[in-house]
C-alpha cells in the first residue's frame, strides 16, 4: 500500500485510496460544487463539507513498534539533527496560545517514550523537548519549531535538510508517521494554521471559525497549506524535537556564523548609536 494520497483523492476528496474510505454515494466534483440531480447549492455545501470531514478526520489510529532502535543513517558522531511526527491523537484548533499546541505534541511524545526522561536510540536521553508546528496570531509556525539542521521522520528518512529547505514548499519525505512510528492509519489532516513557508494563514490556530490545514503523506506544499475545516474538529498536530546530537541526547545550539555576525552587528550598532547620544 502506497503511504501517499492519491491524485484522484485529491482532486474529488472521496476515492478507493488506502488512505481515504470511499463514499457509499458515486460523486463528481465540478468547480466548486457537487454534480447532482436536483440538489439545491445549501446541500452541495453540506455534502462537500462531509466529504472534507470525512476525508480528513477518517477513522481510527494504529499504534506501531516504537521508533527506529539504532542510529540514523547517515548521521555521524558531530552531527546534530531534529526529529519530526504527526500526533496520533487529535486537538481541537480553536486555542490562540501556541503554548496549548505545544503542550499536547510534548505530552504525545512523552507518552510515547520519546519525550521527558525517555530513551531515544536505545541511549538515555531525558528532558527531550517538543514543538507544534503550527501558527497563530503572534507566532509562525516556523519560529515556533525552529529548524536549525537536518530533520528526520520516524521511519528515519531525511524530511529536510536546512531551515531553508524545509520551508520551501517541498519536502524530501512525507511526515506521515505518528510518536509511535505508524502510519496514523484513517487521519488524513493536521491543523497547521499555516502558509507553505511556515508563515501564519488568514486561517492561523485560534484565528477564526476555520484553521487551515496540512495533508499527511504529501512532500509538495499540501504537507501545510491544504484546506480549511471548522476548528472545532478534532486534528493532528505536526511536533519538531529540539536539536539533538548523534546519540540522541539534547544539545544546546550555537548559532551559525551568519546569525552571529548579524547579531554582532546589531550590537555593535546599538554600542555606537549609544556613543553618539553620550556625546550629545
């Protein structure tokens, strides 16, 4: 079975996909509506709106093995990476406060084994932090989960490789698997609130009535910015690891040589502005 959504999913929201159930209705999707004999536009919208739900939310988790038991391939003693999933469980999307976000992907991973005083690459790692990738109001999604270096998927398949290259609109692999290492089997979306560049959506966690959405499965922009649904539906939520070494241990980050010299340079600024105003 194929961990992607089908084009044909895509397109009419209701296909024979392994991740998306098929309606018991025949339908066609024409523009923005329904192809139906006598049905009026407010029943096409309900119909949509179903389809989408139906489609998103889907049916129930499974819960797989734990995640992979050795190190990443590819990552060597010095190398640093981050870790990515989509939560098996679902939240509404209706908080502003990004802390609520982050509080529910860090008490997934906990659960899971990969979070607070958990062991992460048969190494004990504890005090593993994680991130909601999600925007509101005051804070981009982004910002919020910081990339800093390479991300990897449960399956430990390189996601991205950079701040750089994992907002901008495609991803290396999908993150399509859960805390526990599955497949989130029947849970097509997860609120995001966000751009494909990370950026806070019209639609942003807390905003308004609808949050936007992101696809799981998807390595193009749908991965964040798909659709919208009511914030009161019950989603995923996609969470970032803080950065951790080749063991699997939490580090602290040094900035890199370019955010160091535009920090130096601002101080440097602001030590002369303040020269100048002493000599006035």
């Amino acid at each position: 079975m194929s961990k992607y959504i089908s084009t044909a999913v895509l397109e009419n929201f209701a296909g024979a996909g392994p991740d998306c159930p098929s309606p018991s209705t025949s339908t066609q999707r024409t523009g923005l509506g329904v192809q139906g004999k006598g049905i009026s536009t407010k029943l096409q919208r309900l119909f949509f709106s179903g389809l989408m739900f139906t489609f998103l939310v889907g049916g129930s988790i499974a819960h797989a093995a734990p995640i992979f038991p050795g190190p990443l391939e590819g990552v060597t003693p010095g190398d640093t990476y981050q870790l990515v999933f989509m939560t098996s469980n679902r939240t509404v999307g209706t908080s502003s406060d990004i802390g609520d976000y982050n509080a529910f992907v860090q008490a997934a991973a906990d659960a899971a084994g990969i979070g607070q005083g958990s062991t992460v690459l048969g190494v004990d790692a504890p005090n593993i932090s994680w991130t909601a990738i999600g925007s509101t109001s005051t804070v981009n999604a982004r910002d919020n989960a910081l990339v800093v270096g390479q991300v990897f998927n449960l399956a430990a398949e390189v996601v991205a490789t950079s701040f750089t290259d994992m907002w901008d609109g495609t991803l290396q692999n999908a993150i399509v698997y859960t805390e526990f290492g599955g497949g989130g089997d029947g849970v097509n979306g997860a609120h995001t609130g966000s751009f494909a560049d990370g950026t806070r959506d019209i639609n942003c966690l807390g905003c308004q009535g609808t949050v936007r959405v992101g696809l799981r499965g998807q390595t193009d922009t749908l991965w964040l910015h798909f659709n919208t649904i009511g914030a009161l539906t019950p989603l995923p939520i996609y969470a970032l690891s803080e950065v951790l070494d080749y063991t699997g241990t939490p580090i602290n980050v040094i900035p890199e040589p370019s955010t160091a010299l535009l920090l130096g340079l601002g101080l440097t600024g602001l030590a002369a502005k303040g020269r100048r105003r002493n000599r006035s």
